[in-house]
C-alpha cells in the first residue's frame, strides 16, 4: 500500500493544535509590558526563562516587575519575586506550605514529581513544623506509588499489580490488532485498536496507530485528534511532528507545517520527513519562502536530500510511519514525564555539577546519593537548580545538607585536557530503567581531545548511554578529566563514542561562578578500575528530572 497525500485534495482538514500551557508554569511580567510563561531560574545577577514554546531569555532583575510561581508556589530554583537569586555561595531559601505543596501534587504527571514536592517540603520545613507527621505520610503514599510504577490513568493513580493486568490487556488488543491490519481488514483493526485506547489512553502506539490508519483513510479530522492524543504522550516524537506538519501543508498552511516537519528532522531524520519538507517548501509561496526560518528549513532539506538520494520535490507527501524501535518499550505518559541523569559533588554544602540538559525543563529534581544514608542506605533530597551555562552544557544543583553530614567532593584534574590515549574511568547511573539504579562502571581510553571554545572537547571509547549524562570521566588518579556530555549514534558498522566537556572547561565554569574545586594529584600509585571506583562513588550521584 502507497501511503501518499496529492497536494491539494485534503479540502477539510481540521488539524489546528492548540498547545496549552502547563497549570505549572511560571508567568514573568517585564517592564515592557511583555508576559512570558514557562521555566524561570534564577542566574547571577537575573534570571534564565525558557517560555513554554521553548524560546529561551536571559533577563535582568531591573526588566522584571513581577514573577508569579506555577501552582501559587516556588518552582526548583527560582525565586518568588522581589527576592535575591541563588548563589553557589549560599544555600537556596524556599518558602513551603503544606496545603500548596498538597495542591501541586494533584496535577503532577508523574509519582516521582510529587515525591520530590514533598521532599522539598521535608528538606525545607521548621523542625517544629506542627505538618511535618502529614508530609511524611504523604511522602510515603507517594513514593510507594513511585515504587509499583504507578500513573495516572484516566484520571487514577495505579500501580502495581492492577497496571500490569491494564497494560497486558492493551497489549493483547493490540497484537490482534497488529495482526489484524497484516490481514489487510483495517476496520475491525481500528475497532481493536479503539479497545486497546480505551483501556490504556496513555499508549502512545495505540494512539499514533489510530491516527495514521485514519490519514490513509483520509479522515483528517480524526487523523489530527489521535495525532494530538499521541503529541500529549510523546511531544518530541518525529513521526508525530512529521505528520502534524503534513496536515497543516496539504491545507496550504505552510507557515505551520514547515517548521513542525523540520523539528521533526531535528528529532530524527528520516527519507519521508525530507522528502515532504522539500515538497512543502516547493509548493510554499514565494514571500514565505524568503522567511529567514524557511531559508534555514530548505538549507536542512537539501543537505539531507544527497543522503537520500532525492532529487527534488514530488507531487505528493508521504504518511510517516512509526519506526520499529520507537513502538512499545518505553510505557506511557508516566514514564515520559520523567529522565535520569548523573552528577557529582563540587562543594561540601550540597553543590553538584551536571549537565544543563539534564536539568533543563525539569520542575522538580530528585537526587539520589548512594549509600549515604543512616545504617548505608540511600539518602534522597530535593534538588534546586542554581546555575544553567548558556554556552556550555553544564548546570550546578544545590541539595540541603544536615549539620552533622560529610559529603565527599571530587577533585579535578589539575591539567586541563588529557592526552591522547589515556586510560579512563566513566562512573554513572545509565538506563536506570533497564539496568536498575546501581552505580555503573565503564572502562576506555581518550580517543581524542580538541581545543574548542564551547562543546564537547574529549571524545572516549568508553561505554557511554543515556544517564550517564553530567557523570565524571575520571583519569588514572581518580580526577575528573571530564564531563560526560552525549554520546555518537551507534549503527550496525559503526560503535558509539563518548563525549565529554574537559576539566579545563568544567574549572572555567566553576570559577564564573565563584565555586573553586581543589586539584587532585598526579603523582605517586596510579589507582586500579577497583580502586577508581570506590574513590568516586561517594561524590557521584543520581538526579531524576520531572517535567
């Protein structure tokens, strides 16, 4: 079957997206009259706002007339307004209230996120707080929820044994549907399908699948609901993107489909995704092809044209669908709303470095330090972003640390890059979901290190997946010569590198930020992977992110 749209013969489509902002998000008022709503973080001197269509801002206290906080109440590290910023030099100070940490917590998307509310309600409270017995209460229900894997489906938070018993349930509707639509008999697929929807709405399959039955069949405006069902799950899903832009292009709304079809190829590029975008760009009128943002969509789409062999526009878009390895695997709205990443600690009060994208557009953070807890246990404490770089990837947390509390701090390496094939350490917390949440050890050499202004620097064959992100890539001696930033895509021929932001950089950013890491020492006994190990693990840590 061709899955093809002719230009020009959707007349009734219906595929205006409406993106609503979160009940969460903060809302700056300016000066100028201009209101932005989004992510605000205090930084130096102002503050970094990323506004909910994902531009980012950098402002000044003296631009700012008011800040109000989504939910009435502080977000991760941004103060309420006529307050002075975070520093690195000091301890955030964050107002909690019992009954507005309650109401936050019944519109988080994930468990995880109303563990941390509460857990920043417990970091932060009076000890004499007269709430403190019904915070912990809630901390526990919540993260029991957390631990049985808990979502809110259709509206109830469910976990445990009767989440396993919805999702077999809408697996087997769907392996019959599945099977169903091999035997060439749509219909009763999409009547599966529906089932299968009904019963789990947070699959994202299901719904992408109804949704791209429904284009085939021409149905626009059933197409563009189960479209926009998918979007909520998974909003940076390229065939989501790809087909919301379709929409919008055989509509002859360009200005819309355009840039959805090349954010589309920013999230992963694929043969369809660049042939409808050169076809769109073809069909646009001239006037809007002189956009700047359209001129930078077609430069994209003539670059990835030679590497699909395209020669030019067709006459027709193609319908993209879902790749193989983005079906199942992942879960649903539960287990999108949340990421893990590592970090470790640069200052004795609580101070940790990461990454900026491991705690950018995070509402809440929880950090994890392994073992440090009473009788060896782990000990969990809210996070609160200080600092975000705007020109490197990297971020500095503040947890609260008790009075009698010890927290080991890394050392970096006192030379700013590595050489050439020097052995390394790469310590984190990759795949938690698959690989449980143990600290994990890989071992490589530097495959190669550049002098660059900004980026990754350090490239290591060192095993490197996603959590690692913000974890220390450590020398010989047990110093940090690195960051981990991101990692090259693998392929059947080819392996994946790690890249890594060097010491050099990382001691830049610090001292920006008047944070001063104490060198380690290359002489003497060079340490033992064994030995690496047991060095580092007390100063890294663990950092889940929730939207």
């Amino acid at each position: 079957m061709l899955n093809e749209f002719r230009i020009g013969t959707l007349l009734g489509v219906a595929a205006t997206l409406v993106l609503a902002s979160s009940v969460s998000a903060d809302r700056v008022k300016l000066k100028d009259g201009r209101v932005i709503e989004g992510t605000v973080i205090p930084q130096g001197s102002g503050y970094w706002v990323r506004s909910s269509d994902g531009q980012t801002y950098k402002l000044t206290k003296e631009e700012v007339v008011s800040i109000d906080k989504g939910a009435a109440a502080p977000a991760a590290g941004t103060p309420a307004a006529g307050t002075t910023p975070a520093s690195p030099g000091a301890a955030p100070k964050i107002a909690v209230n019992f009954n507005v940490t309650k109401s936050r917590c019944t519109v988080v998307d994930s468990a995880l996120a109303a563990v941390t509310l509460w857990q920043q309600f417990l970091d932060n409270a009076p000890e004499n707080s007269p709430d403190l017995p019904a915070a912990r209460e809630e901390h526990a229900k919540w993260k029991a929820l957390a631990d049985s894997s808990a979502e809110k489906i259709k509206g109830k938070w469910i976990g445990g044994d009767e989440r396993k018993a919805i999702l077999a349930k809408a697996t087997a509707l769907q392996k019959e549907a599945d099977e169903l639509i091999e035997q060439q008999q749509t219909l009763q697929a999409v009547k599966k399908l529906e089932e299968a929807a009904a019963v789990y709405p947070n699959s994202f399959e299901s719904n992408f699948q109804l949704a791209y039955i429904y284009m085939i069949q021409h149905d626009e405006k059933k197409a563009a609901e189960w479209f926009a069902k998918a979007s909520a799950i998974r909003p940076d899903a390229p065939e989501v993107l790809a087909n919301q832009g379709l929409l919008h292009c055989v509509k002859r709304r360009y200005d819309v489909g355009i840039p959805l079809m090349t954010k589309a190829l920013q999230k992963g590029d694929r043969r369809e995704i660049v042939h409808n975008l050169i076809t769109a760009i073809s069909s646009a009128p001239e006037v809007l092809r002189r956009r700047a943002d359209i001129k930078e969509a077609e430069g994209a789409a003539r670059l990835l044209a030679g590497k699909y062999n395209l020669s030019g526009p067709g006459d027709s878009y193609l319908i993209v669908p879902l790749m193989k390895e983005n079906r199942g695997g992942r879960g649903g709205a539960e287990h999108e709303a949340m990421w893990s990443g590592t970090g470790f600690i640069v200052a004795a009060d609580g101070l940790i470095l990461t990454n900026r994208h491991v705690v950018e557009g995070a509402k809440t953070l929880m950090v994890i330090l392994k073992g440090a807890g009473p009788g060896g246990s782990d000990l969990q404490r809210s996070g609160e972003v200080v600092v975000i770089d705007d020109q490197q990837d990297l971020a500095l947390v503040r947890i609260k640390v008790d009075a009698k509390q010890t927290l080991t701090v890394m050392q970096l390496a006192p030379t700013d890059a590595p050489g050439d094939g020097a052995e390394c350490t790469v310590i984190g917390f990759p795949m938690i979901d698959r690989l449980g949440a143990a600290v994990k050890i890989t071992r490589g050499i530097v495959s190669s290190a550049a002098k660059q202004a900004n980026g990754p620097d350090i490239m290591v064959d060192a095993k490197v997946n996603p959590g690692n992100s913000g974890g220390p890539i450590l020398d010989r001696y047990g110093n940090v010569m690195a960051i981990v930033s991101m990692k090259t895509v693998a392929s059947r021929l080819e392996d994946s590198y790690g890249l890594g932001i060097s010491a050099g950089m990382v001691r830049r950013f610090l001292a920006k930020n008047s944070v001063t890491l104490k060198p380690g020492t290359t002489d003497g006994k060079t340490l033992s992977a064994e030995e690496i190990a047991a060095k580092a693990k007390p100063s890294t840590v663990c950092i889940l992110g929730t939207k």
